[in-house]
C-alpha cells in the first residue's frame, strides 16, 4: 500500500482544512490567491453520489445526486484512470464545503463551492459538483485525474502527507490557460 492509499481515505479528509490557492492566469497576466477553509462532512443519505446499477429509477439528468457508473458526459480516461471510470460506486460519500476570499487582479470576492466525495473500495475516488454532475475521478495509486469541458482540459495531480495535501491543476482551452496550485493543511491535526 503506498503512502496515498494509506491517507487518502474519507476518514483522512473529514474535518476542517485551511486552504490557500494560487491561480496563475497566462492568458490575462494576472495572479490570484484564495485564502480560506475546507471542511469535509458525511453527506446525509439523499445526496451526493448514488449508484445507478441500484437504483433503476435513477435517470442521470438534472440536478441532484449523480449516477454511478456515470454517463457517457461523465469522466473521462486518462491519467489516472487508465482504463475509463473505475467500475465500483462510492461506499462513503463525503460533502466538500469551501469558503474563503479570493484576491484577482487587485480585488477582493467572498468565494466558495461545494462538491461531493466518493469513496470507493477499489480505491478510486469519484468527485462531483454540487448539483451532482461528474467532475473527475482519480485512484489512489496514481492520484491524477481530467476533467473535459468541451475544448477545454482540466487535469490534476494530487499528493498527499499526514496533515496536508495538495492539488494542482493544468487548464488549457482556446481561452484558457492557468495553473492553480492549492494546499490544504488539517486544522486539527489527529
């Protein structure tokens, strides 16, 4: 078992992370940074992921918990997820909640998001949007992840420590390019 897949568990996530990003935006020259928290709750059992091969109701459309395995507008193969989607849905989902002040280009916005995290028994962790739409998956063994919108390209790569972890995302598009970098450092430490 590697160091990843001993920590990043949804018993590793849950509680209370000071975050701080940085957003390097090579399109319009500008630098941002996002100070704030993250605090991973248990979902309650209505939302978050759910998984489609159960529930033969589930229809994948509007917004609400999200089917798993996704639909085909779901995550894509790529780093990470060698081989498409992982097969097994979450056995624990947990709720994301940021907030935070966001400094761009001189000014300041209060800011946040909520998205969902799936914890699956292979290994794999799936991530949604609030309104359950699939973002991306990773496993832990190769903590990368792609999200595609469109002409647009979201890749992550993860790593993870005892008290702290960190993203960081490549975006390119025909209008984008950035780098966005944030850590995440327990605020409780265990």
């Amino acid at each position: 078992m590697s160091e990843a897949t001993g920590l990043a568990t949804a018993a590793y996530f849950l509680g209370r992370w000071q975050m701080v990003r940085l957003i390097d935006d090579h399109v319009a020259g500008a630098f941002g940074e996002f100070w704030g928290e993250a605090e991973f709750t248990a979902a309650p059992a209505a939302e978050g992921l759910r998984d489609a091969s159960r529930d033969p109701s589930s229809s994948g459309a509007g917004p609400g918990p999200i089917d798993w395995p996704p639909s085909p507008r779901g995550p894509a193969s790529g780093p990470g997820n060698a081989s498409g989607p992982p097969d097994a849905g979450p056995d624990e989902v947990l709720v994301c909640s940021e907030s935070g002040v966001l400094r761009f280009a001189g000014r300041d916005f209060a800011a946040g998001r909520t998205t969902f995290w799936g914890f699956a028994s292979d290994g794999a962790i799936h991530v949604a949007y609030d309104d359950g739409r699939p973002f991306h998956s990773f496993r832990l063994a190769a903590p990368q992840g792609l999200h595609l919108c469109g002409a647009d390209r979201y890749e992550v790569n993860y790593s993870f420590a005892a008290e702290s972890w960190t993203s960081h995302w490549i975006v390119a598009g025909p209008r984008k390019d950035y780098t966005m970098t944030t850590r995440y450092c327990r605020i409780d430490p265990r």
